[in-house]
C-alpha cells in the first residue's frame, strides 16, 4: 500500500469571485496543505477564522476551484480547521433562486 499523498494549494481567502473590488491587504493568500479534499468539499487548516459564506479559491492539480466556507473550528497551537464546499456558477444561482423562490 502506498503512503497518502499530500496536497498543497495557494488559497486566497476572500477570492475575486466574492469581492472584485476586494481590499488585498485584508485577504489571506497561504501556500496551505489540504486536510481532505472530494469533488463537493475541501477542508484546510487557516491561521485567521473565516467567516461563514466567504467564498475562498484554490488551485488544485492545475484547476481553480472556488468554494465557501461552510464551517470552521479552532484547533489550538494550529489555526482554524475550515470546511468548503466547492461553488459552481451554476449551483450558486441555483440557491439564489430557491432562496428568493422560498422569500417569495
């Protein structure tokens, strides 16, 4: 049996995508290890809390992925454990529409 393989992405925390006029000063870009990773969720270890909703992007094997912050926990001596969940333009509207459709 192999050993896992361990991954390394630059996370930029908020990404473009959630702010185009973004203050860069206040965004976190770290060269980050994934904890875990799956075609819905991404889950890393950050040194400041993320808000909830914040949309973040990585790049993994040569794909930007873009994903918000669903949930985090303080993990002592570490930082924060983040969970995401990846975003597509698609799915996103797709929420917008239901929550606007169940305001209604």
């Amino acid at each position: 049996m192999h050993p896992a393989t361990e991954v390394w992405t630059w996370i930029r925390c908020p990404c473009r995508q959630d702010d185009p006029n973004a203050d860069g000063s206040t965004a976190i870009c770290l060269f980050v290890k994934i904890e875990r990773y799956s075609a819905t969720r991404l889950q890393i270890v950050l040194p400041r809390k993320a808000k909830i909703g914040t949309l973040l992007s990585a790049e993994v094997h040569d794909e930007l992925i873009v994903a918000r912050v669903t949930a985090t926990e303080s993990r002592p001596g570490i930082g924060w454990l983040t969970e995401c969940e990846r975003v597509t333009p698609l799915m996103d509207q797709v929420r917008n529409e239901t929550h606007l459709t169940r305001a209604v």
